[in-house]
C-alpha cells in the first residue's frame, strides 16, 4: 500500500544510477519519468491522484515477484511504533544494499544497521511525533555506513515530519558519506537547521531535501552537482556556481550584496517550475 510521488521517484532512481542518458542535451529527470510511463502502460506501476500531486504504487502481485527476485538485496522492516524497552528482534542479513524501515528507532539502526557494510540506502519512513532524532544517531550513520548513496529519514513528510529536536545540526562527519547523492531529513516548520562546512565535500550530491524547516546560512557553492533543494525558510545567496540545479525552494532575493547579485542566476539555466525573485 506505499505510495511514492513521482518527483521522489525519479530524484530516488538518479540517485542509485538507474537512471541513464544517450547523449549530453538530455535530462536524466526526462529520461527517469520515460521510465515511469512504460511501468504504467504494462501495469507495473498503478497511478493515483492525491492532493494534486500524482501517486504511484505497486501492484500486490508485482510487489511480491519483485521482492522475489531481489532476494536479500533489499530488506523491509515493519516494525510498529518504538515504545521504551520495545524494539525490532528480528535479524538483517549482512549482504543487503537496501534497507527500508517503517519506524525510526534509534536502538534498532544503531544495533542492527551499523554493521552493514554494503548497504547503499537507508530509507526510514515514519518519525513518530514525540520521537526525537538524535543527533549521535545521525553521526554514527556518516561513521559507520560509509558507502550510503541514500539517506532519508521521515520520507513520509506529509504525514510524519520530524518535530523534535527543534533544533538540529548535522555532524562534522557527514563528509565521511563520500557517496552520498540523496540526503532527506524531512522536518516540520518548527525545526532550525544547521548544515556543517564540510557538507562542501560531498561532491556526488544531488539532492537535498529538508522538509519544511529552517535553514541557517550555509554556502552551497562547493556543490556542482547538486540538481534540487528543499526546504521552506532560507534566503538563497553564491548559487551561481551550481549550474546543475533545477528547483529552488523558496525565492532568491536580490540586493548588491555579494552573493545575491541578479548575475547569480545567469548561468542556472536547467531551473524549472516557478522562479521567485525579489529584491
């Protein structure tokens, strides 16, 4: 019965190199939503229409045979809502790539998913209200799972933002992710944001998803291959070296000081959907 947004699925596909162009000129988001219709038109995919936003599922059947044939590849683990002293008993194998869990619990990542060696997604769906992401969680993720090509946690934002800590601030050793392309960490509008310097590291990155909180000042010049940003509250500035992006999240303000000159946008011309400028 998950759904998945077609955008998430196209960024989710990129991200692990599904996704494949024949020559310089094309998007990978063209090529990824070419996918989408051909799994629609032979059933793979099932279509739904939710909040003017467009839905996709997979078919019971389908979902079973493909689970089938990826074997210990992927892993699901729906685990109830954590309550103190209760936690997921049951045993990951070694040899997963991808590893989706349906609750955020802090005792079950740090106990059954550190030693994960060759996992390339970690993808948590649901962070319950009064659950606090703790930040040693997330350091220890960076530490220990190093070839993480996808992070998100609270994927499910419209139904489970993360609302506590209302403060957050990633670790020093979110470098050590050097493969990372996908970062989600969905908040609600009441979290404040901070994003270390080294996060200018991850050269792979694509996508940064933040939710609907705040973000403090961060220069994400450094990031060449980032293609999409989100988050609700932050006033843009030294983009103009980030000639892969295409969305924007909120509005770019133009004053004369540096960084948020009109120049700035001069050479971002794979931006789609709605520009807001002001000034």
């Amino acid at each position: 019965s998950f759904k998945m947004r077609k955008e998430d699925l196209v960024h989710l596909w990129i991200a692990q190199g599904f996704v494949k162009t024949r020559c310089a000129t094309e998007d990978m988001e063209d090529i990824a939503e070419g996918y989408i219709q051909e799994l629609v038109s032979c059933s793979f995919l099932q279509p739904e229409k939710s909040r003017n936003r467009e839905l996709f599922r997979i078919h019971d059947l389908l979902h079973d045979l493909a689970d089938m044939v990826t074997s210990t590849d992927c892993f699901i683990i729906e685990n109830a809502r954590s309550h103190r002293g209760e936690s997921w008993k049951g045993n990951i194998p070694q040899d997963v790539r991808h590893l989706f869990i349906q609750n955020y619990d802090a005792e079950l990542i740090t106990e059954k998913t550190l030693g994960l060696r060759q996992l390339l997604t970690l993808f948590i769906n649901f962070v319950g209200e009064d659950t606090t992401v703790e930040e040693k969680v997330i350091e220890s993720i960076c530490k220990r799972l190093p070839k993480l090509r996808v992070l998100a946690i609270a994927f499910s934002q419209v139904y489970y933002p993360i609302k506590k800590p209302n403060r957050f601030s990633f670790p020093e050793s979110i470098s050590q992710l050097k493969y990372l392309r996908y970062l989600g960490f969905r908040t609600d509008y009441s979290c404040h944001i901070s994003l270390p310097n080294t996060l200018n590291k991850l050269q792979h990155i694509q996508v940064l998803d933040l939710g609907k909180g705040s973000l403090r000042e961060f220069m994400f010049s450094a990031l060449v291959n980032l293609r999409h940003i989100s988050y609700l509250h932050w006033k843009l500035r030294d983009v103009g070296r980030l000639s892969s992006l295409q969305t924007l999240p909120c509005y770019f303000e133009v004053s004369n000081e540096q960084g948020r000159e009109l120049k700035q946008l001069m050479d971002l011309n794979k931006l789609r959907g709605k520009l807001d400028i002001r000034g």
